[in-house]
C-alpha cells in the first residue's frame, strides 16, 4: 500500500491517511453514459486525486480513456463525445497496492480471446503478491504491479478456462482475500460485485426502468439523478444488460465488517447508510465526544472539513460557541508543479491558515476527525498559539488508530501510526496541546448504524486473516494481528490454463 494521492484534511501528505478509490458503473443503453460516468466521478473525487478513467462498452467493443489527476484534468468534452455506448465504468484512485503511474491508473483492460473487459476496484486484496506470482508461472503478462489487475487478469484466466464470464468472477473472488468492491464491463454488460464481509463500500442505484448504477457512495446517485435501491451485498454478483438486472451470489456472506473509517473520515458527509447520513454520524460522534471529554473553553472550532460536523456536534452539547478558527486552502491538495524547500518546509500553513481575529486571547479546542501520525496536530497546535490562543485543547472524533489496514487506508505500517509508539499523555507533550482525548471506541459504535464493522484499525481484530508472508514487518515487534478467522487464508494454487 501506499503511495501519496490528495491530502486529507490532517494535510500529512505523504505520510497522512489518504482517501480510498471511487468507483462508479451504469447501465443506459439510450444515455450518453460516458458523461453519466464523468459527473458521478466527479461526486466521488473525494475519495482519490491520483488518476482517473471510464471505460465505455458500445456493444462491439470497450473503450477506455485514463490519465494521471483529477477528474476535470483527465476528461475534456471531445473525449467524452468520443467515448458512446451502452454500458460505462468509472474510477477515481489514490494509490494503494502496487506502483504510482500511468499503468496502475484504472480501469484496468484485459483481453479473454476476442472479448474485452475493463475493471475498475476500490480496495486492497491481501493476498494479491501469490496470485500475481502464479499467474506470471502460467504466462500471463502485467502491464503494472497493483493488486487491481491482478483481479483483471485473475477474472480473464479464469473466463477463459470456463467460456463463461460470471464463472470467471465467481472463482476469482474464491481465489482473492481482502476488501474490494469491483465493476466491470464487456461490450454488452455491467457486473458489480463486493468482498464477502462487505468492508468496501458498494450501492446499487436506478436512474429509469431498466436504467441501473452502481457506485462507491450515494452521493454519485444523487448527481445523476438515481435512486437509491439497496447496498450490494457481501459476497454478491450482479449483472446487467438487455436481460435486466441477475443477482446471484458469488461467495457466501461472511460476518459483516464494513470499514469504520466510512463513518469517520472517508464518505462525503451527505452521503447515506443504512438510512443516515454521515453528517449526522459524525455530528452524534462531536455530542459523544463532548460527553467523554468536556472542557471549560471560550470557543470550539474543526480541522476542516472533515473535521467540521463533529466539532458542531461537541459544541452544541456543551452549549458553547462553535466558530472558524482555520480556513482551509482548497487549491493546494495536489500540483504538479513542486513548492520551493521553504514552502514544502512551511507544510500544513500552505493549506490551513488560522483566523488570529477569531482566536486570540480565547481558549480554543480544536476537534479533528482523527489523528493517526500526529505531525499535522502539531503544527497546528502551534499555529494557534502563534495566532494568540491562550490555551489549545485537542480532541479526536475518533478512537486511537493503534494498528495498520490491510484492506483499502494508506496506514500500513504500525510504526508510523503515534497511538502505537506513545501514550495519550506523550501525544499530547508531543503535539503540545494543553489537553488531548480521544472518542472512545465503544462511545464510536454508539452513534454509527447498528450493522457489522471491521475496527481492525483500533482493536487489532482482523475480519479477514492476514498472512505472515503479507504482513511481515507491518507491525512492531511483539505484535501481530489477532485474526478473526485464520481458517479463511485461501490456497491461491490453481491448474494452468490453456491461455496463450
């Protein structure tokens, strides 16, 4: 895991948690689709600034157009002019396993005899190094080193192997391990399908009778003008054409365990699950906060954004002011041109700037949706005490992040994680603080929907069994995961196939 695409609100690029990928797909053979996909993505941008692509099914072939950057750099309107059909997907990418480039930008192509498909996936699989291992032994070349195409190239050997495409995905998600939510298109046909303990995020939209979409969050639905119809479910295939929409399952659902991080971080606040939004999640999160951790301040403000409905929801139980104390710089998340070493020096001020007018003289606490590595809410400890705070409290809307992910957050190495390395009184002295806590993680689960979560990342308790060979020094010594189900490590063997 882990190359730098966009910064988070805690700016702590290249060593912050970074957004996951999006990803989008729809089924409307009279739509323009290609431009359907560009707004959706457009949506769901937030959740990677790496690269983007679409991939266009025209019922004689597939399309695809992927580039480095945003989603407005990628696309330009003779592109999507170029790209008709009946069937598109989409992707928005930050890096997670395999290598930074052009090749690892998705979605990703593969050829099975004369048919096309093209695969776009959010997520990390775990075990993605043996099956690349195995299928490179049996003669199937790689274009990059990502665990995606890897997914790509599994799904064509085995489509090849049985001549039929849903038993290609079906045996390919009994072969791969981790969280993934994946879309995928041929010429003539959409198919979305999710990890069994359903960790990736994945809905399932209607745009008009016969007119389908997936996506990542609901917030593309609400762009494009679709509704909402239910989540994908775990171990689930879908498939659409002009037969109408196929569910079947592809593995059996496991133990649920969606990603916490959806709650806490990841998903645009107006986005919906299981009927709330994560406005609201993160707002109840800021109330339970405030009654774990109360303090006598003047004034409450956020890391924004993402840091902004909790402080709202700490505020309002306390009866205390809530106002800006940061503005946010939007313009300066991703460039490619390459600040002068002062500015880089200079790092979170090139993105948050302190309002001295609004926070001089006055105790400040400063809620943040998280803090994982700790240099950011150093810096901006400090920035307030430059502006004139007289005092500067620290709360996290989140539990403390003591272990790495393996399934989709770029915090992969324990080491790096401070909760790990430091009590929450060194991480306070560290970021200079003169108070720190922490939401709690039983306080966390009370305000999120009642259905299954993976807390991997706070508890250590792995839903989907991590491999020495994977992990290997991930952790700090003396620690290791605490698998859940260690009896669910696939054999990733297979028999060669007669693919040339």
């Amino acid at each position: 895991m882990a190359s730098c695409a966009g910064t988070s609100s805690m700016g702590e690029c290249p060593r912050g948690l970074h957004e996951e990928c999006g990803v989008f797909g729809v089924w409307a053979p009279n739509r323009d689709v290609s431009r359907i996909t560009y707004f959706a993505l457009r949506a769901l941008q937030h959740r990677g600034q790496d690269s983007a692509g679409i991939a266009v099914g025209n019922g004689k072939t597939v399309l695809v157009r992927k580039d480095m950057g945003l989603v407005t750099e990628v696309f330009k309107d003779e592109d999507l002019q170029a790209m008709q059909g009946k069937v598109a997907i989409g992707h928005c990418r930050y890096g997670t396993a395999g290598a930074k480039g052009w090749e690892s930008s998705q979605p990703h192509l593969s050829a099975i005899n004369d048919v096309i498909i093209a695969l776009a996936h959010n997520g990390t699989l775990v075990n993605f190094d043996e099956l690349r291992r195995e299928l490179i032994d049996a003669g199937v070349p790689f274009r990059s080193s990502t665990d995606s195409e890897v997914a790509a190239r599994l799904i064509g050997y085995f489509t090849h192997a049985t001549s039929h495409l849903r038993s290609g995905i079906r045996k390919t998600m009994q072969m791969i391990e981790g969280g993934y939510a994946m879309v995928l298109i041929r010429e003539n046909a959409l198919y979305a399908f999710r990890d069994p303990h359903g960790i990736r995020p994945l809905v399932l939209g209607k745009l008009d009778e016969g007119e389908w979409v997936v996506a990542s969050e609901t917030c593309a639905l609400d762009i494009v003008g679709a509704t909402f119809v239910r989540e994908v479910r775990p171990g689930e295939i879908i498939r659409i054409s002009d037969d109408g929409l196929i569910s079947e399952e592809g593995l059996p659902p496991r133990q649920t365990a969606k990603c916490i991080f959806e709650d806490v971080y990841f998903s645009r606040p107006d986005s919906v699950q299981d009927g709330k939004s994560f406005y609201k999640v993160r707002h109840d999160m800021g109330a339970q906060l405030a009654r774990e951790a109360p303090a006598d301040v003047d004034l409450v403000i956020s890391v924004p954004d993402s840091g902004t409905p909790a402080a709202e929801g700490f505020a309002a139980e306390l009866g205390l002011p809530y106002g800006t104390g940061l503005v946010k710089n939007r313009y300066v998340a991703r460039t490619f041109i390459a600040p002068t070493q002062s500015l880089r020096e200079m790092g979170v001020r090139l993105k948050l700037t302190p309002l001295a007018d609004v926070v001089a003289g006055k105790r400040i606490l400063m809620v943040d949706d998280s803090i994982v590595r700790g240099t950011t809410s150093k810096q901006i400890v400090r920035m307030m005490r430059d502006a004139g705070a007289t005092e500067v409290h620290m709360r996290s809307a989140s539990p403390e992040v003591v272990w790495p992910c393996f399934y989709g957050i770029d915090t992969a190495d324990q080491n790096e994680l401070i909760s790990a390395n430091k009590s929450v009184e060194e991480i306070r002295e560290y970021i200079g603080a003169d108070s720190l806590a922490f939401l709690s993680v039983k306080g966390l689960m009370s305000c999120v929907p009642k259905t299954g979560y993976c807390r991997a990342c706070f508890t250590g308790e792995y839903p989907v069994a991590i491999s020495e060979k994977y992990w290997g020094d991930h952790f700090l010594p003396g620690n290791r995961p605490r698998n859940l189900y260690p009896d669910q490590v696939p054999d990733v063997s297979f028999p060669p196939s007669s693919q040339e």
